[in-house]
C-alpha cells in the first residue's frame, strides 16, 4: 500500500508500524512522484494525508484520479478540524489525527476484505484473480470481469479446487450436470473464453494438462 504524503517522522512512524503488522507500505510524495511509484502497481489502499492534500489540491486529484482508474480505495488521515470540510463520497474511510496504529490497521483490514484482499468464507482470491461467489462477481486486479454464468460456474469450480487436473469428462459432469448431451467440445470452448476474460501476458490461471485436461494454477 502506499502513504501519500510528504516525507515526516510522523509518516515514517506509521509506515514502521503497519510493516510490524505485516503490511507492506511506502511513502509516496505530494506530487507526480506518486504517480510514477503506483504506475504498474495494484496497491491494496492508499493512505492519503489530508493536512497536505486538501480538497482540490493538485495531490487530491491525483489520488481521485488513481482511486478511479485502478479501483484503488483511499483513506483519508485527517486532523479534526479539517472533517467538516472532508468530501466523504470521494473517500472509502479516515483515521483522524494522531494517527493510531491498530485503528488504522483495522480500517485497512475492513477495505481489503471489502475488496476480497483477505480470504473470507464467499471469497476465492487466486493472485490478482478475486471470485465473489456471495455476488457471483469476478474481478482481476480490481477491475470487474464480465463472465457469462457458465464461465462463471467452471472457473469458481477450478478455483475451488486449485492444483487439481480434472478431464473434460469430469468438468462437464460437475459444471454442466451429468445429463448434458453436448461433447467436451463445450469445455474447450468455455476455457478459451474464459483465457480470453482473465488472461493476458501477465496473468496465467489455467494450464492446459496435456492428454487430461485442465487445472487452475496452484502457485500464483
């Protein structure tokens, strides 16, 4: 995750505290620096320092704009006399000034699992791939991938069972149903249009089990 703000104790502190909690973080400065450091990354949630990026500030566009595109959830560390002038729909949630470590710790556990970051009993998280089965949702790297309901089903039943080779045979026996009358014809088709939703030269999720079948990748 990153910190937007500018170099300080007080920030150093924060970021030496969430990395005792096991959360990777880095400061980013106020300016096109953050930019380029989140450029190619998929930060978990950006801390932004409201004392330094006030509403309309350069360095509050950018976290809008980065919040956009990469689907990138902010929280907001804000002093008490700025909250009645904080833009609450623009923000995912804020930690008012003096920072505490295990409040905002449990505020950026309560996003991520929001997210899918943390495994919880409705989320498969293979990687950057995240199956909501309680919203029957997908998405890659935050961005919503639109399947269809069979595309859904055989990919929620590969990442169930990740590491596993099942044949064609078996696949169609347990997403289509046993009375199915079409060929494993079918299954290749689907797995080719799922490649073609979720894959791409950075992302691998399915192997292709020579003379067998197909697998979801266990290691990813």
């Amino acid at each position: 995750m990153f910190i937007i703000a500018n170099e300080s104790e007080q920030a150093r502190k924060l970021r030496a505290e969430l990395a005792q909690r096991d959360f990777d973080c880095l400061i980013a400065p106020h300016n096109d620096g953050a930019i380029e450091q989140i450029a190619g990354q998929y930060p978990g949630v950006m801390l932004l320092d409201m004392d330094e990026a006030t509403t309309g500030s350069e360095a509050w566009e950018q976290a809008q704009s980065i919040r956009q595109e990469r689907y990138i959830p902010i929280i907001a560390l804000v002093s008490r006399e700025k909250l009645n002038g904080l833009d609450s729909s623009s923000i995912d949630d804020f930690v008012v000034k003096p920072w505490e470590p295990n409040e905002v710790t449990v505020r950026i556990k309560r996003i991520l699992k929001q997210k899918g970051d943390i495994d919880s009993e409705d989320i498969i998280k293979c990687g950057d791939l995240v199956i909501d089965s309680a919203k029957c949702e997908v998405s890659l790297s935050g961005k919503p991938i639109m399947l269809t309901f069979k595309e859904y089903q055989l990919l929620k039943f590969l990442a169930s069972n990740k590491g596993k080779v099942f044949t064609r045979e078996s696949l169609l026996n347990k997403v289509w149903g046993w009375d199915y009358y079409g060929g494993d014809r079918t299954v290749d088709v689907h797995i080719r249009r799922l490649r073609s939703k979720i894959e791409d030269p950075t992302h691998t999720f399915i192997e292709t089990v020579r003379n067998i079948g197909y697998r979801l990748r266990e290691n990813l």
